[in-house]
C-alpha cells in the first residue's frame, strides 16, 4: 500500500515539476507573471506534501 502511494505522489511531484516549473522558466511574460506563477506553484508542492504527510501519518494508525 505504501509503495503505490509513494508511486502516486511521485508521478504527482513530476507532474506538477513538468507543468508548473516549465511556464516559470520559460514563459515570455513578465517578471511579476513569472514569480506570481512560482508562487502558485510552491504553493501547489506545499500542499501535495502536507496531504502526503496526513496520510502517511494516517496509514501509521491504522
């Protein structure tokens, strides 16, 4: 069960890697476009890793 989990939130940090660090790179807008879409997207891993750790911790109770 755990295996899968790591698999799913990994597959998940990639996806968000690929999409959301990709556009803060290369995107051709401006700077305050740019640092307000990394923003987001700390925002996005923060929250991916909170809910990560509510169900590893979960999954401990059990």
């Amino acid at each position: 069960m755990r295996g899968l989990l790591y698999a799913l939130f990994a597959v998940l940090y990639i996806l968000i890697t690929f999409f959301g660090l990709g556009p803060v790179l290369f995107a051709d807008g401006s700077g305050r476009e740019r640092l307000l879409t990394l923003i987001v997207v700390l925002l996005i891993y923060a929250a991916v890793t909170v809910g990560l750790r509510i169900i590893l911790k979960w999954l401990r109770r059990r």
